[in-house]
C-alpha cells in the first residue's frame, strides 16, 4: 500500500511539472512583399520586435532540392 502511494504522488508531481513547465510558440507571420509598401505600409524584417515573437514564419522561400535549404526568390529577400 505504502509503495503505490509513493507511486501516486511521483505521478501527481510529474503530471504538475509538465503542466508548469510548459513552453508556447508565439509566431510571427511575415511576408516579403510588405518591403514594397510606402509610408506606414512598410515592413521589412528588423520592424520585427523580437520580445513578442518566439518563431517567425516567413511567407514564401523556395526550397533547394539538392541541399534541401530554403533560398529566397527575390535578391532583396
């Protein structure tokens, strides 16, 4: 009996830490065409604050099939 309430609380400890130690993704979405934009419109990615985003996604990128790495498909990207 002592040995399976033993066994019950390292359970409730172990699903308690999982719970609090939990980490969340904050994306940020980011597309290269908001570059072009004049005025309050533009947007290139060092408007981006890093405090608020934990990943950014970037809109579009080609994908080199013999490397297997993104590449952009304009020069500026």
């Amino acid at each position: 009996m002592k040995l399976f309430i033993v066994y019950i609380l390292l359970l409730t400890a172990a699903s308690i830490h999982s719970i609090y130690s939990r980490q969340y993704v904050i994306g940020c979405y980011f597309t290269n065409w908001s570059q072009y934009r004049q005025g309050l419109g533009h947007f290139s990615p060092s408007h981006i604050d890093p405090s608020l985003c934990t990943h950014v996604y970037y809109a579009f990128a080609n994908i080199n099939v013999k490397t297997r790495s993104p590449s952009s498909f304009e020069m500026n990207d």
